[in-house]
C-alpha cells in the first residue's frame, strides 16, 4: 500500500511502522474507515524518515522491527526530537520489555493479537486527550515548582523546559488539576488513560516514576501507601 492512495481527513495522520504487512493493511484499513490518514513503513529507517516529514498525529510501532534497529531504538531517536504520541504493537507479553518501552517515551502498548476496534479505541481516546487539553484557553497551572501549560503543553520548572510524553503530560495534568485528592492506579487509569482501559495497573507506577525522575523535588507528587498517588 502506498501512501499516494491514502486521502488526508480531518482527524490526523497516524504512521505505523510494522514489518508484517497483514497486520500493518489490517489496521490501515480499519484507521482509514475511522477517517485517519495512513502512512506504513516496513522499516525503521522509513518509519523514522515519515515521522520526520509528515508531523503524524500519534506513531503505531512494532516493537520487533527485523534489523539492527528495532522499535525500542526507533522511539528513542523519535523522542529525540518529538512528544507524538507513540504507541507499541508487541508480541512480547513480558513486562519487562513493556515497562522498558514506556520508560524510553512510548504513550501505550498493545499486545498482539490484539482487536482492531480496541487499538482504533485507543488512537482516537490519546488523540481525544491531547487535543482536548490543547483547546480550553487556560492559564498555566503552578504546582510545587512545576508550571503547566495545557494549551501550548508546555512544562517548566526553574531548570527550564522538561520535555513529557503526551501520556505524561495527561497525568501531570491531571494531577495538577485535582491537587489534595488521592487517587487510586484505577482512578488515574480510567480518567488519564481511558475508561475501561485494559492492562497492568503498574503502568501508572511506570509513568509516576518518569515524572519523578524528569521533575524531582519540584513536583510535590506523594505516594499514598495501599492507596495509589496524591499531588500536592
């Protein structure tokens, strides 16, 4: 499939970077039929290149890529110098690799086999909150020594400019927007990630301790034991 046959729409581009055709043509096709624009690289260097070029929406990227690249190094070097929302397509149901792959940048993961419905559930649910956060003209929220843009999402501290991943980004401001309340894994999932999300609830401890590490003492974000997370 060629991307000279894929019309632009209204509702993004989204790029998968996915060396098996059948699955990469299955989910064109269903993003296609849910009105996104569609672009496919069978390899890393292609995927990297489109990324580059076409400013996508949100990446699709198989985490297995054939070659001396694979997709854990391709969302490194996209993290280089871009927060599109990255999402893995993996057949590796290890935590291991899958907490990995969130620690270098990646917004979500699906495991193959996975249903189509869901996967396009969850591009649209990422897209629906980073655009959202982008429209109300809000001032920028200041908690500890944190400031959050959620128009140009933005994020500073006295150091400078941290850079986030879009699902980062979500949860920072969620908790910034909801301080002095402590919120359960469920609760962060179903508001930041989607309701009904499926997957390990740890993925919220995965995100809370990249936002430690990346803000340090700024952020006054406090673990409440057998509970879940309360930003002060």
């Amino acid at each position: 499939m060629t991307e000279e046959r894929v019309p632009r729409t209204d509702h993004g581009t989204v790029v998968i970077v996915e060396d098996d055709h059948n699955i990469a043509d299955l989910v064109d096709l269903w993003l296609r039929n849910a009105g996104f624009r569609v672009l496919q690289a069978a390899e890393a260097t292609r995927g990297l290149a489109l990324v580059s070029t076409e400013h996508p929406s949100l990446v699709l990227l198989d985490i297995g890529l054939p070659g001396p690249v694979d997709g854990i190094e391709v969302c490194r070097e996209i993290r280089r110098t871009s927060q599109v929302p990255v999402v893995f397509l993996t057949a590796r149901d290890d935590e291991v690799d899958r907490v990995l792959g969130l620690e270098l940048g990646a917004d979500d993961y699906i495991v193959k086999p996975f249903s189509p419905r869901e996967l396009v559930a969850r591009v649209r649910a990422i897209l629906r909150r980073t655009e959202g956060s982008r429209r109300p003209a809000e001032s920028p929220i200041t908690v500890g020594g944190v400031t959050i843009d959620t128009v140009r999402r933005e994020v500073t501290t006295e150091q400078g400019a941290v850079q986030l991943t879009a699902r980062e980004f979500d949860l920072l401001a969620h908790f910034a927007q909801n301080t002095r309340i402590v919120f359960t894994r469920r609760q962060l999932l179903d508001s930041v990630w989607s309701m009904g999300w499926i997957g390990d609830e740890r993925t919220v401890d995965v995100h809370v301790r990249q936002l430690r590490r990346k803000l340090g003492d700024a952020l006054p974000l406090k673990t409440i034991w057998g509970v879940g997370y309360r930003c002060d």
